[in-house]
C-alpha cells in the first residue's frame, strides 16, 4: 500500500508541486514575519529612546493577519501558481491536492510563527520593565488576570490551548478562500455579486419589517412605542448574537465542507497554458 501512495506521488508530481509551493509561499511568509518582526523592534527602540511606552497585554497568535494572508495567498495559488504548475502536463487533481495542502501549512507555520514573535517581544519587555518599568510593562487590561511573568505565562499557556481550535478554522477557512480565489479567477464579478449581494439581500430582507415599524415609530409613535421598539431592536440584535455564538462554527464547517470539492470542480475546468 505504501508502495502504491509512493508511486501515485512520483507519477502525479504531488511532491514537486509541494515543493514549488513551499518555496514561493516560504518567501512571502518570511517577509511578512520579518515586516511583524521589525515593527516591533521599532516600536521597543521607540520606548527605549522615550518616544513613548510599551505596555504588552500578553501573547497570543495574530489569528487576523494569518486569515489575511490566506486570502492573498489563495488568490496566487488559484491564478499563476496553478498556471504554471499545469504548464507541465501535470494532472488536475494533484495540482489542486497541493494547492489545498499546501495553502493549509503554509500559513499554519505563519500562525505558529506570529506567536514566536509575540512571545519573544513580550519577553524583551518583561526584561526591560524590571530595568525601566515607566516605558515598559506587561499587564492585562483587566484586573482579574495577573501581571508580569504571571501574565506572559498564563497568556501562552491560553494560546497554546487555543491552537489546535485556530487551525480547525484555518482549515476551514482555506477550504473556503481557494473556492472564491478559483471562482474569482473565473467569473469574478458574478463571484462579487453573490458573495457580497445575497447575505446583503437577505440581510435587508430580514430587517425591512423591523425598518417600517421603527420608523412609522419614530413618526407618529408615543414614546412608549419608540421604548418598545428600541426593547425589539435590542432582543433582535440579541439574537444575531447568540446564534453567530452557538452556530456559526457549524456554519462554518459546513461551507468548509461543500467548499472543498466544490474548489476542484472549479480548478480542473483551468485550461492548458
């Protein structure tokens, strides 16, 4: 059997894709790291030359700015890098097979080393807090949570226990983003058009009633009517809320799951350059 996924992986060109992939995706989240890492030694040389204070609130992985950086990175995957991965005869399925792979890894090593940084700069200024703690300190922004090492501790301990739940959503979200990153490359803006006019439509479709009666409130209501409607406003918004809480990773899951197949019914139609 191994011998089998071994010979697939040599006949489909799987590995070189990876490596392809590894190599161009390698660079760009090298410079985005070295860009974080530098911003933040400006900042600390700031603080140091008494331009300002420092104050850190722990460490935590930039979940935001990988998520961002998938998006880019899946638009290339779906454009030039599968174009030029099928300039030599390489099959469909392990081109969109590395695509998926390797947009996953890729920014999930983002996502670890974003982390690092934190952790080294949060270390930095609980070294320089002890030496001059009105430029430098590490306290939360709540008095609950301790502050110092206690802090930079409990903060990594969270974000070490927070990880594997981030790259579940990564997973997800790659899923995701390589389907709108092939089907913007195709019909971008029939693609803009539903991704941004249907949840619009549904959204004012939802909210048209509350709309009419709220302003047929404010018009002509008494103020024990504006009072009730603003209660309606607050349970409606209430409910967005907990169903965005309670659901929405299931919402989530699932999109990610049409998604995934989805993405290569949309990458194998990529012609031949």
């Amino acid at each position: 059997m191994l011998v089998e996924q071994a010979g697939w992986m040599r006949r489909s060109r799987f590995l070189g894709a990876m490596r392809y992939h590894r190599a161009w995706m390698g660079r760009l989240a090298g410079w985005c790291l070295l860009v974080l890492l530098a911003g933040n030694a400006i900042t600390i040389v700031a603080a140091l030359a008494g331009a300002g204070d420092l104050n850190m609130e722990g460490v935590s992985a930039d979940f935001s700015l990988t998520i961002a950086l998938l998006l880019v990175c899946a638009c290339l995957a779906a454009h030039s890098r599968t174009r030029f991965l099928l300039r030599f005869g390489t099959a469909r399925f392990p081109v969109w097979l590395s695509n998926v792979v390797a947009l996953f890894l890729g920014t999930a090593a983002f996502l670890l080393g974003t982390l690092l940084i934190n952790l080294a700069v949060g270390g930095t200024v609980l070294a320089l807090s002890g030496a001059m703690p009105d430029r430098f300190s590490l306290t939360a922004y709540t008095e609950a949570l301790p502050s110092g090492a206690a802090l930079l501790g409990y903060t990594l301990r969270e974000s070490l226990e927070q990880l594997p739940r981030q790259l579940m959503w990564l997973l997800e979200w790659t899923c995701l983003f390589y389907l709108l990153a092939c089907c913007l490359r195709r019909r971008r803006g029939l693609t803009l058009a539903v991704v941004l006019g249907v949840p619009f439509v549904c959204f004012m479709l939802t909210l048209m009633p509350f709309i009419r009666e709220t302003t047929a409130a404010l018009e002509s209501g008494t103020d024990g009517q504006i009072m009730a409607m603003g209660f309606e406003w607050m349970q409606w918004l209430a409910r967005v809320a907990r169903f965005v809480t309670e659901q929405w990773q299931w919402v989530q899951l699932g999109g990610a799951a049409v998604s995934l197949p989805l993405s290569y019914l949309c990458m194998r139609t990529t012609p031949q350059p």
